[in-house]
C-alpha cells in the first residue's frame, strides 16, 4: 500500500482520470463540493478534461480518503466502503 500526500504531490490529469474510470465516477463527481474555491470553479468548469484538469490543479477538491486498488477506486467515507474493495487487488 502507498500513501500518497496529494497536496504536496498532486495526481497527474492521467492519474485522476484512471482513478475516476476505476471509481465509475466522472471528474466533478469526485470534486469536494463544499470546499470555498468550489463555486468559483464549478462556474468556469465544464467538461471531463477540465474537470481533470482543475482537480490536478487544485487538489484540496479531490474527495478524501481516495482508496486505489489495481482494478476499483472508491472514496472511503464512511471508512466501511473500504469493506468493498479486495486490498489485495
């Protein structure tokens, strides 16, 4: 297992992309939408490359804790959701 500190090393646009395919999740879904810089973005967003593209930039959106296994990605919360992965896998 890799614990990774997305805010001092934010995922690449390619990374969130696979996490969000693994996750069946679009990008704005997997934004924290009570975040205060939500609104501003969300306004001039649209689109599954910007959406990546903000979320790369502004990391503090990403929906935490983002667990990634070699085949699913699911938002941990509540901490039970990891019940639903093989961490294995």
């Amino acid at each position: 297992m890799r614990l990774v500190e997305y805010l001092k090393t934010p995922p690449s646009i390619q990374e969130l992309d696979e996490a969000c395919r693994k996750a069946g999740l679009e990008p704005q879904d997997l934004a924290r939408k009570k975040e205060p810089i939500y609104a501003a973005i969300a306004k001039k967003t649209s689109g599954r490359a910007a959406w990546l593209k903000a979320l790369h930039e502004n990391p503090v959106l990403i929906e935490r804790p983002l667990v990634i296994t070699a085949n699913r990605a699911i938002v941990a919360r509540p901490p039970e959701r990891l019940e639903e992965l093989d961490l294995a896998g």
